[in-house]
C-alpha cells in the first residue's frame, strides 16, 4: 500500500491553506469564520456521522475497545508528564505545552477511516468506529483540560460547551440506540463532512507559521516523539496482551500510527493558545505519518 500517496491529500490542503492565506487577497480576516464554522458546526456533523454509520458490537469488540483505551490512557499520561522529563522538561514553556499535549495523543478520524477501509474493509470500518466512539471522548477531555487550567477557566463548563465532545457523545447515545439518519438525509451529512476535512484543513494551514516551532523544539519533538515513536511500540505490546485477533491488530496498529487531529489546531486557537505552533506540529505529524504508518504495519505486526 502506498502511505505517502494515502496521506498527501491532507498534507497538500495545509500547504494549500499556508500559500492561499499568506500570497493572496484572502488573509486572516478570511480564514477566522471559516475556523469558527468548522469547529461549531462542520467538524461536530462528520463527527456523529462517522460513529453513527456503523453499528457496534459492544462484546465482540471489547478486547480492542480495552486495548484503545489502555493506549489512550498511556499517551495521554506521557504527554502530561513531559514538564517532569530531566533537562528536557524544564525548558518547556507551560502554555505551550498545554496547547500542543494533545498532538501526542489525538488522531486524525478521516485518515483512520480512509486506511481502514483499505486495511480490513467493511470490518475495518466497524472496528475503526469502535476506537472512535470510545476513544475521542477519552482524548477531547485530555486535550480540553491542561488549556482549561492554565487559561483559569471552567473545566467542566469548558467540557459542557466542546462541540466535539457533545457530538461524540450524542453519536455514541444515538448508535447504542439503533437511531440512524433517514437515507434522504445522508447525501446532504456526507457532503456536509467532506466540507469540514477540506476547510479544515485549509484553515490549519492558513493559520501556521513555518518559523513558529523555533521556540519550542524540543517540545514538538517530544510530543511527536510520543506520537509516531513510543504508541506504535506500545500497540505492539497490548495487542499482545489483549490477544487480539488479525483484524483487530491490523486496526489497533494503524490507530497508534495515525497523524494527529488537524483539529487540535482549531480547538488551540480557539481556546487562546499558540494556535500557529500547534498548526506546524499537525503538520509535521501528517508528514511523519508517511514513515509511522509502515512503521507500525510492517515492521512492528
């Protein structure tokens, strides 16, 4: 399979967004709504979309829905104790690393979706919507909550307010229900989701400035580090535990490996942090997807 091929697409819309925002007419005061319509309403549809479309065998799926959660939970921890690294931690500046924490852990959904088709087809797709509808709430608290304490506002009314949060949580409520959307209604969802992968990350790229990671190297190597080096290492190991089938470790494997959300940049920004920074670290994750990837798929399984 052709990695590099799977993920250009993403990484030339950033790129896209970068050179329309900085060499044309349509600059910043441009691509701010457009962030402010991606992040409230366009992001949330394709969210509850993508966990509503495929039913979810509570049982079946349990070992990878454990060993998800298990990797979750780790990266999550490691990205938080990054501050308390010897000599490397005590160089870190504390909002950023509140803003960009979230890089070492989030994962971009549409990729995950795209390769699990091609992966394991129709039961790639059910088990990759198990990692998503168990694993985004886990991760959008985690992000929300180092931003929330360091900004000194509400966690909770922060949590309360997340579009992304809300969304998975009504997509998660509205599956185990058996609720789905009527068939008049899933052409008008589908293109509403294409919209919101393409503007945002348009708007991840209208937003980065190449230069902006000077001041915290070795902050974006660490959480990229974590990212794209220690999870696919430990996958590896938890799918052993777990004793999870082919499938299943095929799945798990391309989760630990996937870029990390495009947008965690628009919920950086919109929180008041370093948004730029955190838009080049999801660039740079995208572009270490291509070697992560075959990483985790052929070397590590």
């Amino acid at each position: 399979m052709n990695f590099a091929a799977l993920l250009f697409p993403d990484f030339s819309l950033i790129l896209c967004g970068y050179l329309i925002c900085r060499y044309t007419r349509l600059d910043r005061t441009v691509w701010q709504p457009v962030e402010n319509l991606v992040y409230f309403f366009l992001f949330p549809v394709l969210l509850f979309h993508s966990i509503i479309r495929s039913p979810l065998d509570l049982r079946a799926a349990s070992s990878l829905m454990a060993a998800g959660l298990t990797l979750g939970v780790f990266a999550i921890a490691l990205a938080y104790s990054m501050p308390h690294w010897p000599l490397l931690g005590r160089h870190f500046e504390r909002r950023d690393h509140a803003a960009s924490a979230q890089v070492a852990f989030r994962f971009n959904s549409f990729i995950g979706l795209a390769l699990a088709e091609r992966l394991a087809g129709a039961q790639g797709l059910l088990l990759i919507s198990v990692l998503i509808g168990v694993c985004v709430p886990l991760f959008n608290v985690g992000a929300v909550w180092p931003m929330a304490r360091h900004a000194h506002s509400g966690f909770l009314r922060e949590l309360v307010r997340n579009p992304l949060i809300l969304a998975t949580a009504s997509g998660l409520c509205a599956n185990l229900l058996g609720i789905r959307l009527p068939d008049w209604l899933e052409p008008t969802v589908s293109r509403i989701g294409g919209a919101s992968l393409a503007l945002g990350l348009l708007a991840a790229g209208a937003g980065m400035q190449l230069g902006s990671l000077r001041g915290g190297l070795g902050l974006g190597a660490g959480v990229l580090t974590i990212k794209h080096f220690i999870l696919p290492l430990a996958a590896a190991l938890l799918c052993r535990w777990f004793a999870l089938d082919g499938p299943q470790t095929l799945i798990l494997m391309a989760f630990s490996a996937l870029p990390t959300a495009s947008s965690a940049y628009v919920l950086a920004a919109r929180m008041g942090y370093n948004g730029p920074y955190v838009a080049a670290l999801v660039t740079l994750s995208t572009l270490l997807g291509m070697l992560s990837l075959p990483f985790a798929l052929v070397v590590l399984t």
